[in-house]
C-alpha cells in the first residue's frame, strides 16, 4: 500500500449554510499544509479512512487515516506533530495533527 498517515481530527463548523461540514469514509477533501506548495486541486486531493465511524459531524474529534491521490508529494514533506486542514471547496472542514506515518497502513 502506498504512503498514508494517522491522524487526530476535529471537524469544524462551517458558517455558510450551503456547505455542510460533515464526511464519511471515502470522502476526498483537499489537504493544506505548511511546506505543500501546489497549483491544482489533484495534487492536494486525499482520501479519508474513517475506520468504524460511519460519518463525522462538526465537533466530533476523531482519529482518522488518510491516503493521498500523489504520496509521493507528500511522503517527504509530513511529520509527526505536522498540522493540517482538510477543504471542500473553499471552506476547511476540518483541522488535525498527524500521529503517525506509514507506508503500509
């Protein structure tokens, strides 16, 4: 399996009633981060793992495992303690600290 991370997350509230800042597994938000220079949404696309959590709403706090669509790009930019926001759209839906790497998840 390719490059993926552990993470702490807390789903944040979105202001703008039009985006509903809810996922479930499977989800694929953008990820910003320090360090992550990119033009082109596909470059920061990821994929969310949320193991035995069928959704998560605003306010939940949650460990989660995140894929990524070019880990190669982001394999050697991310650390442990490294923080993060994951977008839909324009708004940040969430907002973690990585725990853990791995390349075999």
């Amino acid at each position: 399996m390719s490059f993926a991370i552990l993470a702490e997350v807390e789903v944040l509230k979105v202001e703008d009633k039009d985006c509903l800042a809810r996922f479930a597994s499977g989800a694929r938000p953008t990820i910003s981060y320090k360090g992550l220079e990119v033009s082109g949404s596909s470059f920061a696309s990821c994929a969310i793992n949320l193991g035995d959590v069928e959704e998560a709403f605003p306010g939940d706090k949650l460990e989660i495992e995140i894929g990524f669509l070019n880990p190669e790009l982001h394999e050697s930019l991310m650390y442990v303690g490294l923080e993060f926001g994951l977008y839909a759209g324009p708004w940040m839906i969430a907002k973690g600290t990585v725990s853990l790497l791995s390349n075999g998840i």
